[in-house]
C-alpha cells in the first residue's frame, strides 16, 4: 500500500468532509462547528507540509481516479501545485479564525461555514489538478460553493451581485468547457506537462491552437477579472469581509489567474504560446488590466470597492508575468501568486475590522482612524505599501522582477506600464494612509462596538497582524530557502532550462 | 450462488413480479403501501440478478414457452436494456419510497396498483424483441401514464391528462400501422430477422415515418411536446417524477432500438432532421422554461429541453457511433435520476408551502434545506456541470460533435447548458434571499427529503461511475464497433 498516491486526496477530504458535516450542525452547535473549521485546517497544513518536505526530496504524490473511458481525474502535487496549495491552505487557516470573529452571532453560520469549506476544498483541488479537466471540474465546483457566499447577506444588492457573478462566471465555464473538450479530441490528452503537450501537433492545426487559447483563456479570465469580464468583481463586494478576503486573494480571483500559469506552461509551454504568437495579446490585455483597474480605484470612495479594482489591476501582475514568456519575469509573476495574495487579503481584514468595529465603509469617514486602531492601521500600511511596491515589502520582489524580466526579454514597455502603475498605486493609497494616520479624527465614528481596552476582537485583530507580517517577511527574507520567491525560481528553471 | 443467480431467468422474474405485486395492491388495498414497496424492491434486486447474468454470460435471450421466434415470443437483453431496466427501478425504487408518504389512504389505493402496472410495461419493453411486442407495452405504458395523470382529479389534471391521452393514442396508432408495413413487406416483427431483410423500399420510408412521428410525439420531442408540460405539471409529483423520468424514456428507447438495429443503416438525411428537432428542442424548452412563473411548469419545459439532447446523437452517430451513443444513454440516465429528484423537491415545496410560485419560493426553500440541496445538485447535472452524470453526458457529446467539425451543434449544446443555468438558479436564488419567517406550512416527512436528495445524488454520483457504467453498457455491442479514438 502506498499512502503517497493517498495524500493528495486527503487534502481534499480535510476541508470536504468538515463542509459536509458543518451543513447538517444546529446553528448553535458553535463549539463543534469551530473545532471542526480548525481541525481541518491543521490537518491539511500538516499534509501540505508533509508533503512540501517530500517534494523536496524528490517523492511523488499523485492520486488518480477514473473519470471517462480514456480521462482521469488526477491529483499531482508538483512545485506549481504547491505554491497555490500552500498559500491557499494558510490563507484558509487565517480566515477561518477571522470569519470565526467576524461572523459571531450572524444568522445562517452552518450555512456559511459549509460552503466556506467547500470553497477552499474547490480552490485546493485547482491548485492540484494534474490534467486539464480536474482542473475545469473543481473549477465549476469553486463557481458553484462561492456563489452562495458571495449572496450570503441575502439584500438585494447582494442578489444582485450573485446574479452577475454566476453570468459571468457560467459563460467563462462554458467557454473553458468548449476549449477543453475541442483540445482533447485533437491531442487526445489533458495531462499537464512542463512545456505543454502540444509539440507534437502538426502546423495545420495552428490556427484551431489559437482560438482554443482564446478560449481557455477567455474561461479563465472571467475569474482572473482580465478587462473587459471584470464586471462581476466590483460588485460581489457585498459579501462578508472574510469571503472578499478569500476571494481575492486566493479562492477564485486567484484561481482564473493560476489557470492561465497553467495553461502558458504546462498546457501550450511558454516557447510554444510565444511561437503561436497569442502571448503578446494576452500581456497587452493584462498591462490594460493593469493600469484600467489602477484608474479606476483612484475614483472609489467606498473602501472596499476601492480594494477591488486594486485587485483587477494587481491579480494582472501575474498574468502579465506569465505572458512575457521569459524565465525572470516568471519568477516575478508566479511569486506574485503569493505577494498579492498575502497583502490583498491583509487589506480586505483590515477594511472589515473597521466596518466591523467602526461601521467605517467609505474611505471619507477614516479621518484620524490610525489613533483609535492603530494596530489595524498598521496592517493595513504595511499592505498598501507592499501594493505601492516599497521595499522592504513582499510586492517590490514581484515587481523588480517582472521589470528585470521585461528588460531581459526585449520588451521595454512593461516598465513604463509598471512605473505607471505604482504610481496609480500610490496614488489611491497614500491618500487614504494620510487620512488615517494626520487627519483629526471627526466627532464619532457611523457606528462604534467597544471590545475592552482593545480596539478590536483577537480574532479579528490577530489574522491580519500575522498576514501583514508574512507579507513584510516575505519581502526581506525573499532569498531564505522555502520562501516563496526561491520556489517561484525553482519552477522558472523547470520551464525554462532543464533538458 | 452463481450458478443459482444464472438459472434464474431474471427476465420473465421482471415482468411478472410487478404484475402480480399490483394484483395484490388492487386486492389488498389496505396493504398496498407493503405490498408496493416490497415488490419494487423486489425488482430492484431482480434487475441486480439480471445484471450479474449478463455480465458473466453476456446478451440474454429467453424464449417464451419454449417457442423461439418468429412463432414464440423472445425476451431480449443486452447492456442498452440493462440500463434502461437499472434506472427504471433505481429511479422507481427512489420515487415509490417517496410516494409512500406522500399518498394518503384512498390515493394510495389507487396509485400504487397503477403504478406496478406501468413497472410491468416498462420492463417489458425494454426486455421485447420484436417490434408488435413493444407495440402493446407501449400501449400499456401510455394508458397506465395517463391513468397515473389523473389520478390527482380535479379540472388541470383530467384536462391535462385527456391531452395526454389523445397524444398517447395517436402515438401508439402511427406506430402499429408502422408495424404492419413492416410485418407485411418482410414477413417478421423480430428486430434482428427484420435488421437483416430490411431494405430501402417506399414501404419501409412509411413505415419509418409513420413510427418515427407516433414514437416521437411520445417522447413529446419540439415540436410534438404540447401536450407533456400540463400533463406533467398537473400530476402529483411522484407521478410527474415518473412520467418525466422514465415513461418518456420507454418510447426514446423503442425508438433508439430501432434505429440501431434496422433503419440507421438505411441512411436517408432523418437523423440530421432529428438534430434539428434537438436543436428546436433545447433552444425553445430552455427559452419556455425561463420565463415559467410555476416551479412545476419550469421542470416540465425543463425536461422538454433535455429531451432534445437526447437527439442530438442521431447526427453525430453517423461517424463518432460510440460516442454519440453512449453519451444519449447516459443522458437518458442521469437525467431520469436528475429530474425526478426535481420533481420530487417540487413537490416537497408544494406541500411545505401550499404553492409553487417561483417568486414567492424564498421562505419555502429556506426551510427545507435538504430540498433545496436536492434541487441544486440534481440541477447541476442539468446543467451539465462537473462532477455530474450530466456533464459526462455533454463531455461525450460535445467530443462528438467537436470530432466532425460540427459547430452548429456544438453551440447548441453549450448554449442549452448556460440557459438551463439560467432556470436552475432562478429558483436556487431565492434559498440565500432575506425572508421573514411567518408562515403557515405543513410539515414534509423526513423520507420524501431523503428520497429527493439520494436521486439528486445519483445523479452526481454518476460522474465518477462513467468508466463502470459504460462499459456494463457496452455488452452485447449495441452501438455498434468503436471508431477509432482521438
């Protein structure tokens, strides 16, 4: 018996199982339920360790099931796989002590819990996918667990936010769906393989190539909120503060964006996208992205919303990255996974500690928000600066990067894209860091819990203080072994220069 | 054991079982409930036993009486009626489970001899060998359907019901005189001595025609499907279950038989006006199926539009046979589980809340969260989502389709999937909406949740089981040698 090809399945079930069970508790089993959560967050944090260590020594874990006749469903844990299951397994861990926090005594928490689960299960079996269609499978499975997050408050604004995202996000399915299918009759398989399984395929077949790449990427885009399928963003922000978290920085923004890692490398393979001539396209598309979101943020008055469209141009990084198609912009863009993960989602908990603790919603109200929160609020700089792109924080790593990589492969544009962007950066959070920090505070604040002599629950206060750190150590330690900026390396010199 | 299982002859077990269990119910009227549940479980382990028989021994054959055809009558099975035999009792075991609770005392006099009744025919058919034989099971089946359809009374169902019966009749009729041109140019009703002297005749056009149109306006393809929205969304929702999900199968089956064994070889341009007709079909069920105001007649549209798939294959089979085909029968299953576990949740929701207006659903499903979770994930398989029996069933098509460059229908298949998602989560909506909880309601048994849910998760169970299922169904090869894969 051998319990390697089991591991990867038993990541799924850690956070499966618990969601199942979660559904069917009484709404104030609330003992059980937050056992539950945390339990199977650790235990999939010891799986993925066990088996960080074991890719490391050069074990391989894979699990695979029958699907169709000639399809399996395959769970590979590779070093790209890795990267998005590890972010994504303490991303949860943290968000589950804060939805904890955040959530005490709202109605329908069995409820939430249960597709929270289910959403991070989704997002970890993306991360794990060994072939095309496991990939699309638990694809639809994370459309299908968020939409019920994403309309959790049940208002009508939410309803209709969950309206657009299932628009988008059905059609950007369908699409992926069509692309999928289309590639496996003409190659016959879906496997993920570094350099992509395409080689092979004769010259007839190049422009069929191309429109399945606009496809996939198309599928993928919707949840990568690439302009112009970004509508649906902006607007589930009416969702809870601890799913916007998840959301962005890792459930299903993160997924579309890992989606088109996978299909650059390990699906068409760098040299072959850029031979078929479709990676330029998708890099202007994403420097579009990047500076349209910028733009748009600068005009937010709501927080959160504000938040959101720094998410459509930063989530761009990573496909930009990608899609300049040499080995040190990849690193640049595959670590970025991570960076903007852990600082968007410090953001998020920050903007809901203060909505939470303050009814703080618009960016007008913070005056002077630093002195009554300051722990927040340091948090809360630390991720609008590591967003600027300021040393010592994890973002600069992923733009120095992106710009050497640029410059190396000749394409000298992305830097002004870059520096433009920064500048919109700072330019829609620097405000906001003056206004809380040197701005008097106004009378009262719109609506004021007391927790104490602190300014705020631990639950709510801890997550983001851990999050902002690992982001700041990220960005001075990015050269210690195990960081995230040495295995983004490991996985550039694996597309790129081994035999 | 083994040997004991293949002695049986499960066939004959199949159909007089349910025969004799709906004597009894008619008998024993107080009973009935017993009775019922006993004997469709009783099926259901028949059907194992048949399973096993044709596994180990391949295609099964009995002759009647000793007397073999063309003088006798032959009961045939190969992996196609195997599943079509698995799901009727799969599907019927779910539904009779449910109808325990859900008919009262008088009604359950009533439904359950009426219900083994059409058990009988149905397993009849899909065990018959020859074309007058499934003649008169289909007849059986139609007139025990639309029993079934009234047994609610009242104005909507008898009305519902008498079109039904019209439909039904002129269903039967077109395809008996198809039969006779048949019996009368060939000198046989078996399907495999007519597969074989068969040939392209002004007699046999007719008779394909005439057949074609009665087992079509069965199977209520677009345009014959006028009369299965009242009749379905007027019967009592185990009954709409059953008529949704597996009577309408019963003539898709005669009328897929048929094709495959004798006139698909004759060619002729009928199977792309069957595409076409698909094509109607999903795009005008979804569309109707959209803009519905009653939950009971978006299922109804719904099924309508599923049916359309189904057809899909016949433009496909001409050069990808396996696939195509393959992908209908597992269509054909996973949306018989699928749809009578909607049509069950339905009927959950026209209990608890006493009304099945989808705008008012809010408070309803939001006290019935299994239902609702019944709902959704046998709507995922609609819709053709991963994992789902439905989504191996579109993967399969859409390969098909894709392999032959046929991108009108590829666009059908994807945009009936998006649509059918569009009337899947109108109704979805309304469990996460705010609702003030004041309202009278009558309680829904546990049993009739469960059974709703269990469907509901065959349903997505089946997108693991592609392999297993797909191979059973391939014994006796009845779609023919594989193409070649891509």
């Amino acid at each position: 018996m051998n319990w390697d090809a089991w591991i990867p399945l038993l990541v799924i079930a850690s956070s499966l199982l618990p969601g199942l069970i979660i559904f069917f508790l009484a709404e104030d089993r609330k003992r059980l339920r937050t056992t539950l959560n945390l339990a199977g967050a650790l235990v999939k944090l010891a799986l993925v360790c066990w088996m960080l260590w074991g890719v490391y020594h050069e074990h391989h874990y894979e699990t695979r099931l029958t699907l169709l006749p000639d399809l399996e469903l395959v769970l590979r844990a590779g070093p790209l796989s890795l990267l998005f299951l590890t972010l994504s397994t303490i991303l949860w861990l943290v968000t589950t002590v804060y939805a904890i926090g955040y959530l005490e005594d709202s109605p329908h928490r069995s409820r939430f819990f249960g597709f929270f689960s289910l959403c991070v299960t989704a997002t970890v079996g993306v991360a794990l996918s060994g072939n095309l269609i496991t990939f699309l499978l638990f694809y639809e499975l994370l459309t299908l667990s968020t939409y019920p997050l994403v309309v959790h408050r049940g208002t009508e604004v939410a309803r209709r936010a969950g309206q657009s995202y299932l628009v988008h996000t059905i059609f950007g399915g369908a699409l992926l769906l069509l692309g999928t299918v289309w590639l496996y009759t003409l190659t016959g398989t879906l496997e993920f393989t570094p350099r992509g399984f395409l080689n092979d395929l004769g010259e007839e077949h190049r422009p069929a190539l191309v429109i399945i790449f606009a496809l996939l990427i198309a599928g993928l885009g919707v949840k990568a909120a690439l302009v112009p399928l970004h509508g649906w963003l902006p607007q589930a922000m009416v969702a809870p503060a601890p799913v916007s978290a998840l959301l962005h920085a890792v459930a299903v923004v993160k997924a579309g964006a890992f989606g088109i890692v996978r299909v650059i490398y390990d699906v068409f393979g760098v040299d072959f996208a850029a031979g078929l001539g479709v990676t330029e396209p998708l890099a202007w598309l994403a420097a579009t992205t990047i500076i349209y979101g910028s733009l748009r943020a600068l005009f937010q008055d709501d927080l959160k919303r504000r938040l959101a469209f720094s998410t459509i141009s930063q989530v761009s990084y990573i496909t930009l990255g990608v899609a300049i198609a040499g080995p040190i912009a990849t690193i640049g863009g595959v670590v970025h996974l991570v960076h903007q993960g852990l600082m968007k989602i410090t953001l998020f908990f920050c903007a809901g500690n203060l909505a939470e603790t303050l009814g703080i919603h618009k960016v007008s109200e913070m005056s002077g928000v630093g002195r009554r929160m300051p722990w927040t609020m340091t948090a809360f700089t630390i991720g609008a600066f590591g967003m600027i792109g300021a040393p010592p924080v994890a973002g600069f790593i992923s733009k120095w990067y992106l710009g050497l990589g640029a410059l190396e492969a000749g394409q000298e544009w992305v830097i002004f894209v870059l520096a433009g962007s920064s500048l919109l950066n700072a330019a829609y959070f620097l405000p906001i860091l003056h206004r809380a920090w040197f701005q008097e505070p106004q009378d009262a604040w719109p609506e004021e819990h007391h927790f104490g002599n602190k300014e705020t629950a631990w639950a709510l206060l801890l997550p983001p203080l851990v999050t902002a750190l690992m982001a700041l150590g990220m960005g001075m330690l990015a050269s210690a072994p195990f960081s995230p900026l040495g295995w983004a390396q490991f996985i550039s010199q694996r597309e790129f220069y081994r035999p | 054991m083994g040997a004991l299982l293949s002695e049986i002859s499960w066939g004959v077990v199949l159909i007089l079982l349910p025969l004799a269990g709906g004597i009894a119910c008619f008998l024993f009227p107080r009973a009935a409930k017993v009775l019922g549940l006993v004997s469709v479980f009783a099926v259901l382990l028949s059907v194992s036993g048949l399973g096993w028989n044709i596994k180990v021994n391949g295609i099964y054959r009995h002759a009647i009486g000793g007397w073999n055809a063309p003088l006798g009558i032959d009961l045939y099975a190969d992996g196609l009626s195997l599943l079509m035999l698995a799901a009727t009792a799969l599907v019927g075991f779910g539904i009779s489970v449910y109808s325990a609770d859900y008919f009262e005392r008088e009604d359950a006099a009533r439904f359950w001899p009426i219900w083994l009744l059409l058990l009988a025919a149905l397993n009849a058919l899909f065990l018959s060998a020859d074309v007058f034989n499934l003649y008169v099971t289909l007849e059986l089946m139609g007139l025990a359907a639309v029993a079934l359809a009234a047994l609610a009374g009242g104005r909507d169902a008898l009305g519902g019901a008498m079109r039904y019966l019209l439909a039904s009749l002129l269903g039967s009729l077109a395809y008996l005189f198809g039969v006779a041109l048949l019996y009368h140019g060939f000198g046989s009703m078996d399907i495999a001595m007519l597969a074989v002297r068969v040939e392209a005749s002004p007699a046999v056009w007719a008779a394909l025609g005439l057949m074609s149109v009665g087992l079509l306006l069965k199977t209520a393809l677009f345009p014959l499907h006028f009369w299965l929205p009242p009749a379905h969304a007027s019967a009592p929702a185990p009954v709409s279950a059953l008529l949704s999900a597996l009577v309408v199968k019963g003539s898709f089956y005669i009328l897929l038989r048929l094709w495959l064994e004798i006139f698909g070889p004759l060619g002729g341009g009928v199977d792309t006006l069957f595409g076409l007709l698909g094509t109607g079909a999903i795009l005008w069920g979804s569309l109707q199926a959209l803009r519905q105001t009653r939950l009971k007649l978006l299922v109804a549209y719904s099924t309508v539009a599923q049916i359309g798939y189904f057809f899909i294959s016949f433009p496909l089979a001409a050069s990808a046979g396996v696939t195509a085909w393959s992908a209908a029968a597992y269509l054909v299953l996973s949306h018989a589980l699928a749809k009578a576990a909607m049509f069950l949740a339905t009927g959950n929701v026209l209990r608890f809340g006493g009304h099945d207006r989808i705008a008012d659903l809010d408070r309803v499903v939001q006290r019935l969260p299994l239902t609702a979770c019944a709902f959704a994930l046998a709507g995922v398989s609609i819709m053709g989502l991963p994992p789902s029996g439905g989504f191996v069933g579109k993967w399969l098509l859409l390969q098909a389709a894709l392999t032959q460059d046929r991108w009108d229908l590829v666009s059908v298949i994807i945009l009936g999937g998006v649509l059918a998602a569009g009337y899947v989560f109108k109704v979805i909506g309304h469990a996460f909406t705010l609702a003030d909880i004041s309202h009278e309601s009558r309680e829904v048994p546990a049993k009739m949740e469960w059974a709703a849910l269990l469907l509901a998760f065959g349903a997505i169970l089946l997108g693991f089981l592609a392999s297993p299922v797909l191979s059973l169904v391939g014994i006796g090869v009845p779609f023919g040698v594989s193409e070649v894969s891509p």
